[in-house]
C-alpha cells in the first residue's frame, strides 16, 4: 500500500478506512461523556432551583439587631437564675385548639408555700416559628389569686410557641410552651 502511494497512485477505500480508524474519534460522541455532563446539568438545576426557592419563601424570621437581642437574652437567663423566686407555673391549653376559634388559656402561678402568687402584670405571647407577622400577645386577666385568663384565636393552624411572663417589679419570670393548633 505504501508502494501505490509512494508511486503517485490515488489512495484506496481501504487505506481510507484505514486512516479513519486511526483519527480519534469525537469525545461528544461517546454516550458515558453525554451522560457525565447531563448528569452536572442537572445538579446545577437543582442547585439553582433551590437558591430560588430560599429566596422567594423566605419567612424574614431575622431580625436587625440579632445580636443585641442575643445578649439580651442570655443576660436575662443568667438573672432569672440568679434571682429565681421558687414559683411553680402551669398553663391550662386545651388540646382541641383549632385555627380561628377561640379558645381560654388559664395560667396558675404559686410560691415555694403553696401560696398563690399576685404578680403585677401577666402576658399571653404567641409565637409563630415560620411566620412572624403571625406572631401576637395579649394581657391576661385575674380571675382568682394566682390564676389568670385570657381567650385567644390562633389564626394559622400549626406549631406554635407560646411565653406566658409574670411581671413582679423589676422581675420577670417565664414560661413556655410549645402547641399544635389544628386546621377548623
């Protein structure tokens, strides 16, 4: 074959084929380098996608000055423990809350005797952990010495996290509670 060609003669289809066989061929042709890069593709999708959804579901639960209230809180803490005044609380949720309707919570607060506790100031606070702008509070009212009232209407159905904080002075004592408030 090197012959016909060193003779000045045209190339065969053999040697043709011959010469194409040893060109490389195309990676794009290769059906794993396809699926390699439809592969990344679609990570990068994905990916994408849910920048945009963090994005445009955002709840806004930040607030900004985060830090101060931070250290705000963990002052707080450290002062409650340091001046806690022995109280036993409870709060009395029924369980068949519902979104809409409304309901009375009663909370009762006695001392270290057993003796009922006439706090300054009582707050009902409702706190919605995806949705501030559902967050509420309300003052609750005395019905008896140590026990307190409020009605409230819970207007999203889901979980809840709800502060009840007993003013006594220059004090104020807490006491949480997480509920479930089910659809109507």
């Amino acid at each position: 074959m090197t012959d016909s060609l060193a003779a000045g003669t045209q190339p065969t289809a053999a040697s043709d084929l011959e010469t194409e066989r040893r060109r490389p061929r195309s990676a794009w042709r290769n059906p794993w380098v396809i699926a390699w890069l439809a592969l990344v593709a679609i990570v990068l999708a994905v990916n994408a996608t849910m920048i945009v959804l963090a994005f445009a579901t955002n709840p806004g639960l930040v607030v900004d000055d985060y830090y101060e209230r931070g250290r705000r809180v963990e002052r707080t803490l450290a002062t409650r423990r340091a001046e806690a005044p022995g109280w036993t609380m409870s709060v009395d949720t029924p369980g068949d809350l519902a979104e809409g309707r409304p309901t009375t919570v009663r909370f009762f607060v006695v001392d270290a005797a057993g003796q009922p506790v006439r706090p300054d100031a009582v707050t009902y606070y409702a706190y919605r952990p995806s949705d501030a702008a559902a967050d509420f509070s309300q003052p609750m009212i005395e019905e008896a010495p140590g026990r307190y009232a409020v009605e409230v209407s819970f207007p999203i159905a889901g979980v809840w996290d709800t502060l009840v904080a007993a003013e006594s002075g220059d004090q104020e004592v807490v006491f949480d509670q997480r509920i479930s408030v089910g659809a109507p």
